[in-house]
C-alpha cells in the first residue's frame, strides 16, 4: 500500500509540473505577444510620424509626361500639387479631378512615389474634326465629339484636321446635332490614313445623310465628293471607296454599299 501511493504521488507531482510549466511557457508567450505588439504599435507610429509630420518623405520634384500641346507649367498649375509638404500627403484624386477639368486632357494619373517623387501622367486629346460656328470661329472636337478647343479661323485649324459643316436646314431636335457629329466622325474613323488625309470638309443635314469632300485625284478636277449616307456599314464602305476612288471619277456614292455608283 506505502508503495502505490508513493507512486501516485510521483505521478501526481509529475503531473503538477507538466501543468506548471505549461502555464510558464503560456505566460512567456503572451509577454512575447504583447512585447511584439507593441513594438510594432510604436514602429508603427514612428512611420506614421516619419511620413505626415517630417521632411525626411516631402515633395521635392513633380514629374509631367504626355504632353504635347499643353506645357509642363500648365499641368502643373492645375494639379496645384504642393512644393512642400509630405509625398503621402497629396491627394492623388483631388489634383486628377484639377487636370480633368482641362478641356485638352482626356485622361490623367497621378501617383506618389518616395521618397520625394509626386508623377502626372495625361493623355490629351487629339483633333479629329472641326465645327463653324456663327461667329466664323471653330470648335475642335476630338473622335468622341468631345469639344476641347477653339480656332479663330479656318487657316487655324491643322490641315490634317476636316472642318465638318452641319447644314442650316439639319433637323433641330435635341441630341439630333450630336447624332449628326457623330455620325461624321464614324465615317472619318472607318477611313484608312491615306483616304482620312484627303478629306477637305465633311457636310451633313444628318446623321444619315452625310458628303465627304476630299482632294482630287488629277489636276481636271476641282474636288471629289462622297456620298457616305448615314453611319450603318462603315468598313464595307471604306472598302469600297477605297477600290473606287482611283477612277477617274468626280463624284461616288456608296451610301448603298450593295449598289455602290460614281460619276
């Protein structure tokens, strides 16, 4: 009896122990834990500290890229991106929401990069066509239709740039005008690049109805004109143009693409 309960109480002091050092080493880790975590709090507010209320990360150069008609000085006047300051601190979508209130600029992005770098990047748009106005100016529209600028003159507007003329007597109704814009730019984009550079003008009473002018093809004729119609069909179109157009011919319609005709 004395022997089995000097082992009961070996195996209970064994047991004892196996608990205590299993509190022991529950304990070492929940200090580890806690000493880890506040380490990473306080290094976590020095970078906090370093990056909003110190020099070591501020602005010191502002980056432009894109630009072709707008200058870098322009761009930058609009982001109004701080000289100073903390690069973190810049508030990337409220200077692109500046840009974007360029008419020129159709695209923009902003980042930060550390430690002292703020970049734009724009895209600009580019004129497609443009649109008299009753003063006699223009307003240049790019392929969306979107207007982004303005030209005194016809002699202003690059000559690679068709001037689209909507006729006194197009149908008025709101959104009718768009559609008719539309519509010509539509054709202007179906063209390929050496037919779009011979296009001098683009009339329309419509979207359905719209005449390209372009340069003529010898020296008898004084320009060639083609009747595009509205804006269904328009690769076949320029397909067929484009076998047409090297006959001598002053006028085509292929505003039926079926029955193509020129004269």
């Amino acid at each position: 009896m004395n022997a089995t309960g000097t082992d009961q109480n070996r195996v209970s002091r064994v047991l004892v122990e196996r608990y205590l050092d299993r509190l022991r080493r529950r304990r070492r880790w929940r200090r580890l834990a806690v000493t880890v975590t506040v380490f990473l709090s306080l290094l976590g507010l020095a970078g906090y500290a370093v990056l909003w209320h110190t020099n070591v990360f501020d602005v010191r150069r502002t980056t432009v890229s894109g630009v072709k008609v707008l200058s870098k000085q322009q761009v930058l006047a609009a982001a109004a991106i701080p000289d100073h300051g903390p690069v973190a601190a810049v508030d990337t979508q409220a200077a692109k929401n500046r840009l974007m209130k360029l008419p020129r600029i159709k695209n923009a992005w902003v980042q930060r990069s550390l430690p002292h770098t703020v970049s734009i990047t724009v895209v600009e748009r580019v004129a497609a066509a443009a649109l008299p106005a009753p003063d006699g100016s223009f307003t240049v529209v790019d392929a969306d239709g979107v207007a982004f600028d303005t030209a005194g003159t016809q002699a202003a507007i690059p000559a690679h740039v068709p001037v689209i003329h909507l006729e006194q007597f197009a149908d008025p109704r709101p959104g009718h005008r768009a559609a008719t814009v539309a519509g010509a730019l539509a054709a202007l984009r179906a063209l390929p690049d050496a037919l779009r550079s011979r296009v001098l003008s683009v009339s329309a009473t419509g979207p359905f109805a719209i005449t390209l002018t372009l340069t003529p093809t010898t020296s008898k004729q004084q320009s060639v004109t083609v009747l595009w119609g509205g804006p269904e069909q328009p690769d076949l179109k320029a397909r067929i143009l484009v076998a047409l157009i090297g006959r001598d011919a002053g006028h085509y319609d292929v505003s039926a693409p079926d029955a193509p005709a020129f004269s």
